[in-house]
C-alpha cells in the first residue's frame, strides 16, 4: 500500500466525528406529537338481556354457532365463500395492502438512503471558445456511493411513521369491519331464504288442500247438498292462496340472485343458478337454545371494529399534529459521498481516483405568510373532528346493542305469543268445519278460519325469522365472535 493511498484513507477517517454526531443530535430531538388519552366513555360496565331462561350462555366456536342458527353446513360455506370472493372484500384487501406500503415506506425514513452514482463520459472542447486553441478531448469517469440522512430533530419522521401505523390499523380495522357486515348480511339472507322456502311449502300444502275443498264442493254441488255460491267461495279462496305462492315464488328467486351477488357469484353462475332447481335449505330452527353473553360487558362493544377503526383514525389526526407542528423547525440532512473519479476509465480505481464529500444542509422556514402555522391549526381541527366522530361511534354501537337486544327480547315474546294463536286458530277451522258440516254455519266461517290460520301460519314463519335476524344482529352489533370472550 503506498504512502499515498494511506493518506487518502486517513483523510476518510475525518468523517467519523460527522457519523458520531448522528446519534448526539438525534437525542437533543423532541417530539411535536401531543400525547394521546384514550377518549372516555359513559358505558355502563354491564347490562342484561332480561328474557334469557332458556338461552344457553356456554361459549361456542363462530362455525358451529352459525351451524346451529341454520340448522346446516351450508351457511358457514356461504360466509367463507363472500369472505373470498366478495367485489367489497377484494377492495379493502387492495386497500390494506397500499395502507402497508405506506407504512413500510414512513418507516424506511428512520434509516439512512444509500445511493450508487456513476457516470461514463467523453468531451470534445472547442478550439474557438475561450480560451481559445485549448480545445482538447478528454474524458471523465466516476463510480461512487451517495449516502444521506435526514436528522429527525423535531420528530418529523416519528409522527409520519405514527400516522402511518394508525392509518394501517384502521384499515385493517375497516376490513375487519367489512368482513363482520357481510357475514350478518349473508347470515339474514339466507334465514329469509329459509324462511321463503318455509312459507312456500305451507302455500302449496294450503293449495293443495284447497283444490281438495273446491273438488268437494263441486261434488256436493252435483248432488245438491251445497250451492253454487259456495263452489265459488272455494274457487276463489284457492285462488287467493296460487297469487300468494307465486308471489313467494318470486320472492324466493330476487332473494337467491341478491344472496349470489353477495356471495361474489359471476354473471354467468347467475344464469346457470336462475336455470337450475331452487336452492334446497332447511327450515327455520328454534334458535333459543343459542348462546349468548347473559350479562353483556361494555369491553365487547368496545371489541367492535368500527370502535377500533375510528380510535386509530384519532390516533392518526394526533401524529398529523406533530408533522404540522414539526413543519415549523429547520429540516437537517446529512449527506457523504465515496467514490473515484477519473480522466481515464482504466485508472479509474488508481489510488490517487479517490474522492469523498461530507456535508450537512438546513432548511429552516422564515417567512411564508402563516401558511405553516394555518397547517396546524387544521390538523387540530381535524384531530377534534376525529374526536367527535369516535364519541358518536361509540353511541351508535351501544344503540345498535340496546336495539338488537329489544328486538330479540320482543321478538321472542312474539313468536310464544304467534304459536298460541296458531294453535287456537287450527282448533277453530276444526269448529267452523264442524258447525259447517252440521249446517249451523254458513261455508264464510270456514273460509274465514282457513284465511286466518294461512296467515297466522306465514306469519309464525316471519316471526322465527325476525327471532333469528335479531340474534343475527346481536352478534354483529358486539362485533362478532363474541361468545368465547362473553364470560
């Protein structure tokens, strides 16, 4: 190694009290973030679903608890079959997958930027310039390594990366919040399928008694026991029941499109599901032995992801307060360049091509008309805005709870309340007939009875269904999956 070389890697050594003062400066640094407390919020610590006697209260895995709310496999394969190829889930995936980036690419700040430069060239002068008859042909070839860095004196690159990780997290939040609505959704489309495919089967079994009332009738009148005006009755009572199978039929079809669109079914599986056979499911279930939470605890509603996404949204306007107000200082970067240069491409690593430049530059703002100032009064603004909407959050999730919870306490007595009426219904067709038969009785009381107890029965079905969407509704408004965590 000769004398000269030395002395060139001597001189590189000068930049190692420069690199030592990184580590001092980044201490003297202090961050313009304001310190986040968690909002408060008057939630009670525990409320109670008063009519609960016969719900079980044993924590039960989310697979089998939509099992049991449908009586089969098939909802769960429904949810998990939306939960891939839902139009809205690929979305927020796509926007999960940018909200990392930006995470990644905040934090990449802390470190320094290493960048390799290099350039070939070959110059020809002008004998005519000044000086003149100096024009010459020579070359200039370098290779080298850039490095920079940016002091975080006033937490610039801290409250970036803060921002960025509360953005991140509320938008891993809002997919899980997407992912619970369309589980509920798929969940109360498929029980008003099941609650259809119920309906129907008691119109056909009403029409097919009713033919066999009209076809009696029409016998009876043959041999003179009834009237024409009673044949009619019966022909125009069965009627009345077709229009309302076709009509549930029709439900039945827009319900199983609608249910295929959610699910993320393409236009052509919809054409080749509107030509094949309904899909078969089972009848609605008695769904009070489901369990649920007895006392609810106000730590479930705070489980919610919208809650979640909404307090990182707050977290996110407190950091943008620090880059704001971090805005205000001088911006310090240091910057060292290594590498060689030469006239000649072959003796560009001689010993003597070495070079080097160290160098530190400031920006400091000095005057521009209160625009930085304006910034950070709008990010206050805008964290209080953030503020006010995760309060209202928290209000509307604790509604929707009291709401889920009236509505299946409600719905509960509702159905007790219909099945009693069904049952004293069939009791009075049985009578009717009877008294009808007997000649008591005009044949209007018995077509009265039949209506009546057609549309008590629809309506018992309809009352399952609003037992069974209430529960449905309960599980998303505690933000779902609740039952292992409810004790």
């Amino acid at each position: 190694m000769t004398v000269q070389f030395v002395n060139k890697l001597s001189r590189l050594g000068r930049l190692k009290p420069l690199a030592t003062l990184i580590p001092a400066v980044l201490l003297l640094g202090c961050s313009q973030v304001p310190v986040y407390e968690k909002p408060q919020t008057d939630l009670p610590e525990t409320w109670q679903v008063q009519n609960l006697q016969k719900v079980e209260t044993v924590p039960l895995e989310e697979s089998l608890w939509w099992q049991r709310l449908s009586g089969d496999e098939t909802l769960n394969q429904l949810i998990n079959e939306a939960l891939q190829y839902n139009r809205d889930m690929a979305l927020a995936q796509v926007r999960l997958t940018q909200a990392r980036a930006l995470l990644r690419q905040s934090q990449a700040g802390r470190f320094p930027e290493l960048n390799l430069t290099g350039g070939l060239a070959r110059t020809q002068s002008s004998d005519e310039a000044y000086p003149a008859g100096q024009g010459d042909t020579f070359g200039d070839f370098s290779l080298g390594a850039l490095l920079s860095y940016e002091v975080d004196l006033w937490g610039r690159v801290e409250a970036s990366i803060k921002q960025s990780e509360a953005t991140f997290k509320a938008t891993q939040a809002d997919q899980q919040s997407l992912a619970l609505s369309i589980k509920a959704a798929v969940a109360n489309a498929y029980l008003n399928l099941m609650a259809l495919n119920q309906n129907l089967a008691l119109a056909k079994n009403t029409v097919k008694s009713r033919q066999e009332t009209l076809e009696l009738r029409q016998t009876q009148l043959e041999y003179g026991s009834v009237t024409p005006l009673t044949v009619y009755q019966a022909e125009s009572e069965l009627a009345s029941v077709q229009i309302a199978l076709h009509q549930l039929e029709e439900q039945r079809a827009l319900q199983q499109n609608a249910l295929a669109v959610l699910i993320g079914r393409s236009p052509k599986a919809l054409l080749a599901l509107a030509s094949q056979a309904p899909l078969s499911v089972s009848a609605l279930t008695d769904v009070n032995t489901l369990p649920i939470p007895k006392n609810l605890p106000s730590d479930l509603l705070n489980r919610r992801p919208d809650i979640q996404a909404a307090e990182q949204r707050l977290i996110a306007a407190n950091a943008n307060i620090g880059l704001a107000k971090a805005a205000l200082f001088p911006k310090i970067s240091l910057t060292g360049l290594l590498g060689f240069q030469s006239e000649s491409l072959s003796r560009l690593f001689e010993e003597d091509a070495i070079g080097w430049n160290a160098a530190a530059n400031i920006n400091a703002p000095v005057f521009d008309y209160d625009r930085r100032r304006s910034e950070v009064k709008i990010t206050e603004a805008e964290q209080q805005a953030m503020l006010i909407d995760y309060r209202q959050t928290v209000r509307v999730a604790f509604q929707e709870v009291l709401d889920a919870t009236t509505q299946f306490e409600s719905s509960q007595k509702q159905l007790e309340a219909q099945q009693r009426q069904v049952s004293a219904l069939y009791q009075t067709l049985n009578l009717a007939q009877d008294r009808f038969d007997a000649g008591y009785s005009s044949y209007l009381e018995v077509l009265d009875a039949q209506r009546n107890l057609f549309n008590a029965e629809l309506a018992q079905v309809n009352m399952k269904l609003n037992h069974a969407t209430a529960l449905v509704n309960l599980y998303k408004a505690l933000g779902g999956d609740w039952q292992a965590k409810a004790e």
